[in-house]
C-alpha cells in the first residue's frame, strides 16, 4: 500500500481503559494499523501507520476523545514532525 504516513503517537497520563478505548477506534477507522511500541505506568507510545496527514490524525484523535467522554480540555496535544503526543493535564 502506498501513500502511508506512520507517526509515532504517545499517550501520557491517560487510563490505559481510554489509551485502548481510543487506538481501538482509530484502527476501526482512520489507521491501517496501531502497534504499541512501549508501555509504563504513565505513557503508551504506539505506532501509527494511516493516509492521513497529521493535523488530520489531530483532529481525528479529537473526536475520538470526545466520543470516548474525554475531557478534551484538560488534555494538551503537541504535533512536531512524525511525533504526536497527548497528555492529560
């Protein structure tokens, strides 16, 4: 498959019940595939492999919170080149 983008995409200090509600969802329908590349007890760091553009996968990663009932006001999300990190405040 051409056209594939993969970001790293890190979740730090979310409940690992929202990090897996959330990858879930976007391998359901944004990502072609999700591995997760390391855990601990505060962060998940996975691979992404998707079409969409990062500020994309943002926006998607936005109304999958949402949908999730995560406060997306108390989170902070930081795009810089293939990395997107998401932290809750």
């Amino acid at each position: 498959v051409t056209g594939l983008n993969t970001y790293t995409l890190s979740f730090m200090l979310f409940s690992t019940a929202d990090v897996l509600k959330i990858t879930k969802a976007l391998e359901a329908k944004h990502v072609r595939e999700v591995d997760l590349i390391k855990s601990n007890t505060t962060s998940r760091i996975y691979s992404v492999e998707t079409k969409l553009s990062s500020m994309q996968l943002e926006e998607a990663l936005l109304m999958i919170m949402l949908d999730a009932g995560v406060n997306v006001d108390s989170i902070r999300i930081q795009v810089s080149g293939g990395t997107i990190t998401v932290e809750k405040l």
